[in-house]
C-alpha cells in the first residue's frame, strides 16, 4: 500500500524562553491509504498539534512532513491551500459550519472552490447528505440543526469532494454516546465503501474501539501503536 502520510522526526516548539513548550518531540508516523486510525492521548499531548501539521494548517518546527506524496514544508502558499483544498477534509471538534448558509451550502462550499459545475455540485451533495442520513433537512441552517446533525453536516463537507486523506479532531466530543457511536459508524462505513483514509483523534474509548488502529500520544511522542 501507498503511504498517504509520512512523518521524520517532527518536532514542534511554542514560546520560547521559560515559556517554551514542546507540543512534539520527534515523532515518526506512516499512515498507508485506506487506513482507519485513531490517535488517542489526554488534553496538551500533542493530539491537535500533530493532525493540524499533517493538515498544513500549522508547520513543524523541524523534521519531514509527506502528504499524498509532496513534502508540505516546501509548498508555496498556493500550492498549499491546493492541496487542502483537492486533497485533505477536515472535521473539527467545534463543527466550524457557516452560520448564515444552509446544510447543503456549507456542504457544497468545497466544490464551489473547485469550480464544480452547479448542476453537478448539487447532485453530489444530496447524495452525499443522503449518505450521512440528512436527507430532508438539507435547507437548514446550523442553529436548526443538533449537535450530531450539525456534526454529520461537517463529515458531509469533508467527504463530498472525495479527498484521499480526512483528519477528524476529536469527532464525537460534543454529541452523545449513541450519536458518537452513529458518526463512527459512517465514517467507518465511507472508509470500507469508498476507501477514504480516516485518521482521528479521540479520548473517547467506544472511538477506540472501532479504530484498525491505535496510535496513543502522551507529552508529544506516540509511544503505543497497535493494529485491531
């Protein structure tokens, strides 16, 4: 299998001084295409620090960051924003839906940066928020919408444009346990049919659970990483 990502001994400081913090100490990680991995570890040890620098949201401090294949530390800007754009779908804990558009609209914002006809946008995200199980409530808005609702909308957003790599930053945090047991479900089933790469962060053991694979994180190294 192909590596989707690929990371040498990234390190990532904050501050500086008596104020610096070392979010990582060298980590190396390959995730192949096609996994469904967790990344588990408690609050300040390094979860969010880790999926934001695969993102190319954040850059490390030092060591190798490989994404589909282009090292991101060398990427222009532009060529950055492209590859997040065409390449990686983000859920984040917090949703970051649009307030004032639609599930469909927030849905759809991606493939309206690609230029995607609208005939053909459209079509693809009904079917996908068919898929995520939002069919009929398509022209709500995120204030209409529950937590879990407005969380299926986020995987919707990510998955539509058919990315090769989704990093989901703590996934099931603000919804309840059987919604959380629902969203794992879906992704996992989006991974098995359409073989998106999933890889997660989580502090929630039925999360764990349904990982291929658990990587745990504690003070920014990954010190256990087990198959399923």
């Amino acid at each position: 299998m192909t590596n989707i990502v690929s990371l040498q001994k990234v390190t990532k400081d904050y501050g500086e001084g008596d104020a610096l913090t070392h979010a990582l100490r060298g980590v190396d990680l390959m995730v192949e295409a096609g996994e469904f991995t967790a990344m588990a570890g408690p609050s300040g040890s390094g979860k969010s620090t880790l999926l934001n620098i695969i993102g190319g949201l954040d850059r490390p401090t030092a060591g190798r960051v490989e994404v589909d294949g282009r090292e991101i530390n060398t990427l222009s800007k532009t060529d950055l924003s492209l590859l997040r754009r065409d390449r990686i779908g983000f859920i984040f804990q917090s949703y970051n839906l649009i307030p004032v558009l639609t599930a469909l609209e927030n849905a759809e914002y991606v493939l309206m940066l690609q230029g995607i006809p609208n005939a053909e946008r459209r079509e693809r995200v009904r079917e996908v928020l068919k898929e995520v199980g939002l069919e009929g409530l398509e022209n709500r808005y995120p204030r209409q919408l529950s937590g879990g609702q407005q969380q299926r909308v986020a995987i919707a957003r990510a998955i539509v444009s058919e990315p090769a790599l989704v990093l989901a930053d703590e996934p099931t945090a603000n919804v309840d346990s059987d919604t959380g047991k629902s969203l794992l479900d879906l992704m996992r089933r989006l991974n098995e049919t359409k073989g998106v790469t999933f890889f997660f962060s989580t502090h929630e053991e039925a999360v764990m659970k349904r990982a291929r694979r658990l990587l745990q994180i504690r003070d920014g190294v990954i010190f256990n990483d087990q198959a399923h």
